[in-house]
C-alpha cells in the first residue's frame, strides 16, 4: 500500500516524517502550482471551488507516481468538503486512478469505533506496536505544534524587525530543512535552531507596524498557493498579523478535540448565532475580535464560489459601511493574475498605515 493525500500547508511535510518513521511509503504530490491548477480545472465541474481543482491535480500526480491508496478528511455539513471524496473518486476514476480511498470522517458521523478501524487500516503495513505508533502521533504532533508556534512568532516579528524578510527567511529554512529531516530527532533540532535566530532577529525601537488578523476559508487560509503566498507578502511589507486558521488548529478542532468546533459555534455572535457551514462563523468571530482588541484592519481569503465566506463578507461589508471594522477580502479563482491581488493587498496596508499615522479614518 503507498499512501498519499491532498496538498494542505505543511501536511506534506508532517505526514513524510510519520510515515517514515512508522516505515510505511507514503507519496507526495507535486507542489500546487498555475499548470497543476489548470489541469485539476479541465477536469473538474465548472462552478467548483479552487480547493477541490487543486486536489484533483494532486492525487492524478500521486497515482502517477506510484500511489494507491488516498486519505482523505472528510466532514458532516453544509461545506463541500463533505462530498469531496465521492466527486474526486468518479473523476478520478474516469481517468483510470483507482485509488484505494480512507476517509477520515468526523466523529459525529461515524463514531469512534468506526474512526479507530479506519486509523488501522492507514499503519497496517507497519511492524511497530500500536505504542510506539501512539507515540509517533503525539511526536509529530508536537513538531507541527512547535513549528506553528515559530511561525506565529515570525508573524508578530515581522512588523518590528531591522531588516524586513528577515523572520520569512528563517521559518523558510526550518520548512525547508524538514522537508529533507530523516528523524522525529533531527526535527525537533532544526525547531531549536529556527527559535534560536528567531529570538536574536535585531528589532526596531519605537516602531509601531501595521497589526493585521488574516483569515478566512480554511483551505485558502493553510495552502500557500491557494492565497498566492500572502503571508510572505505581508512579512515583506512589514505588517505584524495573526492568522488563527492552521493545519495544527484544524487537528486541535477536528481529531484531537473533536467537539472544539461546535462549542465555537456555541460563543456569542451577534452577527451570525448559527453555523452556516465551513469556517463562516469563525471567520465572523475574528471581525468581532479585531475591533474589540484594537487590530488595524483584517484581510478574509476565500475561493470564489465558497458560499459560507461570501455570507461572513457581506458582514464585513456592512460593519466597513459603519465605519466599525476595515477590511480587505482577496477572491483566488484560477482565471487571475497575481499582480492584481499584490497592489490591493499593497494599497490596503499603506491605507491602514496613514490612518495609524494621521489617527483618522480614511477608507
């Protein structure tokens, strides 16, 4: 059995170094990049979101290159992600890439039972106990904790440091050096050494950056080209953010604490009291969060399409119209080229900026 699955941030990165640890041959699609995407588009349904474009041309790379047998997350409600798997498999299947597929489904739908069988079937072909697979989980699982944790810092440093790019070019690295890590050791030696430079990054004093909150639909918040790299432009330009949405938060609210998302939906909003579906509610919940903690402004990423996030914008919209929240929603389709999206994310945080520096509004 060679296993593969969908590009998501660093899920590629995570998922080697399990499986290598556990001896099982996992295999890696190629990067998302404008040919993959153009070729997942030719074969998917006109009006489907980019994510889904995406993940076709991953797995048709996967079985290309020897693999069988997808994993694939899945999810109960009204996000599409939760009729991906039966789409992509008749696609797929129409062009002979009859994978074997698991899916990982919430434990709402199928019960623990169920997602424990299912689990068993992925590290089957592995000769190690189930405690020391159980202990491969919770190491890989701190690596992609710690990593986020260096990621997250960076993003704050970005907007204080002497020399802009200079936290990019250190989480860069470390990415980099984990792709090519042979052990869960080795790992954790390269997240000491990233948090080592990160800490002796010279900064400037006095400065006071642009603070911004990214978010937005899960998929486009994770995956780098499905935002075309927003994040380093951000730290390029100088802006401090946070970005709440990551492949660890995703865990933390989908596996490790199953029942995390509904005691979100659960909080307080005025704006949207009930799940719409996808991250639509969570997206809202952010809006909130940056006016009442003194953010500067908030950029939402969406695929075109996603319905979920086209109902938290025109939330947006009405809260910008009331003067209450400044905010910049970025659409990544296929058919756009990305100097468009750079000058509006370029002349977002130059507004924001001069109205940091003037102490009045003018978007």
């Amino acid at each position: 059995m060679k296993i593969t699955y969908p590009h998501l941030g660093d899920a590629h990165i995570m998922g080697r170094l399990f499986f290598n640890e556990l001896g099982i041959e996992s295999v890696i699609p190629d990067s998302n990049s404008d040919s993959a995407l153009e070729k997942g588009a030719a074969l998917s349904p006109e009006e489907i979101c980019l994510p889904f474009k995406l993940m076709v041309a991953n797995l048709i790379s996967a079985w290309e290159k020897g693999a069988d047998t997808v994993v694939m997350p899945a999810t109960m409600g009204p996000c599409r992600l939760g009729v991906y798997s039966d789409l992509l498999k008749a696609i797929l299947d129409e062009q002979g890439c009859s994978f074997r597929w698991i899916l990982l489904d919430s434990l709402e739908a199928i019960g623990p039972g169920e997602l424990v069988d299912r689990l068993k079937v992925i590290v089957k072909d592995t000769d190690q106990k189930t405690g020391q697979i159980f202990k491969s989980l919770l190491l890989i699982y701190r690596i992609l904790k710690q990593f986020e944790k260096i990621e997250a810092r960076a993003r704050i440093k970005a907007g204080v440091e002497a020399k802009k790019g200079t936290s990019r070019r250190i989480t860069a690295k470390c990415r980099r050096a984990l792709s090519e890590a042979g052990s869960f050791k080795e790992a954790f030696n390269l997240l000491n050494k990233a948090e080592s430079a990160l800490n002796n990054v010279q900064e400037q004093k006095r400065r006071e950056p642009v603070k911004i909150l990214l978010t937005g639909e899960i998929y486009s918040t994770i995956e780098p080209f499905a935002n075309r790299n927003i994040e380093q432009l951000l730290m390029d330009m100088g802006v401090s953010f946070e970005k709440p949405v990551t492949l660890g938060w995703w865990i933390d609210n989908n596996i490790k604490n199953p029942f995390g998302m509904r005691m979100a939906e659960k909080r307080k909003n005025p704006y949207m009291p009930h799940c719409i579906g996808g991250y639509a509610k969570e997206t809202v919940g952010e809006g909130i969060r940056c006016m009442e903690e003194g953010y500067d402004g908030l950029i939402q990423v969406l695929p075109a399409g996603c319905m979920p996030e086209i109902v938290a914008k025109s939330i947006f919209d009405d809260l910008a119209g009331q003067g209450k929240l400044s905010v910049l929603t970025v659409i990544f389709d296929e058919m756009a080229g990305e100097a468009g999206y750079i000058t509006r994310v370029e002349a977002f945080v130059d507004m924001l900026q001069r109205k940091k520096e003037r102490g009045k509004c003018i978007i």
